[in-house]
C-alpha cells in the first residue's frame, strides 16, 4: 500500500462549507461524465462506483475529501 499523506488544513465553517459543496459538485459531473462510458458499460451498476474510484485517483480523493470535511463540520457544531 502506498504511503499516506496527512494535509491539516485551517478553515472557517463558512469556508468548510463552500469548499464542500465544491467538492460534491466535481466528484458528481466526474461521475456523470464516466458513468455510462464504453469502459464501464458491461460492469454491474452496484460495482460501477468502486471500479471508476479505482480507474480514477483523483475522484477516489474526492471522495475522502467530502468525507472529512463533512466529518470536521458536523464535529464543529
């Protein structure tokens, strides 16, 4: 497995929030550009997800960002 990398970022909740809906954003038109893609047309919907997170890096951190700002916004509250 690769080495991880940990990034601490200092944000306000009005900023947290922005860059979280920012993110939700990309990672949905990432999905929808790939989704119905010829590479992806024979693997099973419930299985499309995983494959395109493991096809794409990029979306896969996406992903983990969404989740830990959500995560650090719903501890601040």
């Amino acid at each position: 497995m690769t080495k991880a990398l940990e990034i601490r970022l200092q944000l306000t909740q009005e900023q947290a929030q922005a860059l979280l809906e920012d993110e939700r954003q990309r990672l949905r038109m990432a999905f929808n550009e790939h989704w119905y893609a010829d590479r992806y047309r024979y693997t099973p919907a419930g299985l499309r997800s995983k494959a395109i997170l493991a096809d794409y890096p990029a979306l896969a951190g996406h992903k983990r960002t969404i989740g830990a700002l959500r995560a650090a916004l719903t501890q601040a509250q």
